[in-house]
C-alpha cells in the first residue's frame, strides 16, 4: 500500500496527516517531520511506500481551525490495535469539543474506572490525533498530563474548543 502525506500550516504549527489509498488517516500530528507520522504507527501497520498528496482530511484539520470544531468528526481513521484500544479510541471520538473528560471519568466510560493507566495509554497510543481527539483527555487535578505533541499545542486545542463552546 502507497498511503499520502501531506503536511498543512495551522496556527499550532505544520500538521501533517499520513492517510490510506481509501483517505482513511492512519497517523497524524504537529511536526512536519513525516517519519515522525509514520513512526507513530505499530511496525506492522506501516505503510510499504509514502507519497506526498492531497488527503481529504486536510480540509477537516482546516475547518476545524477555523472555528468548525465538528469538521474532524466525519474524518474516516484506520487504527489496529487490541480490543480494549479499539473501543477506547471510539470512546474517545465521543469526547465532545469544550468537554473534557479526566483519565479516570474516561477509564470508566471504557467500563473499568480503576483502568486509569490503561486509559493513559490509548491516549498515548492515538496515531492520527486530532481526529481521535486524545487531547480531550485531562489528569483528575484538571491538570493537562501528557500529550505525544507537546502540552503547549494541548492547550491551545482545549483553549480553542472552551472558547467555541
């Protein structure tokens, strides 16, 4: 499989998105280094070839930072991983923008309130961020905890949806 990058200006810095033939993101994040992306992915789920392109979820990330925060929404993803990632990188999709949840309150919505590191490490494990918002995702002081992007770009995200709300 030949997947496209594409690497876009946002006001949080170059943001590039690694998507399949089928515009499905399989990896995406705020640096322009595009081994970076693609090192996001698990070794087996890495694409044989990369080509620069157009990817359909350019125009969401665009949107989104133009104060359209359910632009990313409907962006296809592709993520493998085990059965407990799996759904908690649906839950996660679920986080509504301005509303965010702490590690625990997230751990119980995936059934096991007491999971928190399990929960800690879906967030960590998000390859196409942004569009699975890990962000969303706060330590139970409120505070930011961990972003694979760096917690300038987290809050500016959570600043930005707060605002829209």
């Amino acid at each position: 499989m030949t997947a496209l990058i594409q690497t876009i200006d946002t006001p949080d810095g170059a943001f590039t998105i690694l998507a399949d033939e089928r515009q499905q993101v399989l990896a995406s994040g705020w640096t322009a280094e595009q081994a970076t992306i693609v090192g996001r992915l698990p070794a087996a789920a890495r694409p044989a070839s990369v080509a620069e392109g157009a990817t359909d979820a350019a125009a969401a990330a665009l949107a989104y930072y133009d104060g359209d925060l359910s632009a990313i929404d409907g962006v296809a993803v592709r993520q493998i991983g085990t059965e407990l990632q799996l759904a908690g990188w649906s839950a996660l999709r679920a986080i509504g923008p301005g509303e965010p949840l702490t590690y625990t309150s997230f751990a119980a919505r995936l059934g096991n309130p007491r999971a928190v590191r399990a929960a800690a490490s879906i967030c960590a494990r998000n390859a196409p961020a942004l569009f699975v918002p890990c962000h969303r995702v706060l330590r139970s002081d409120g505070s930011l905890g961990g972003f694979a992007w760096g917690l300038d770009v987290k809050e500016s995200l959570l600043a930005r949806e707060a605002a829209e709300r």
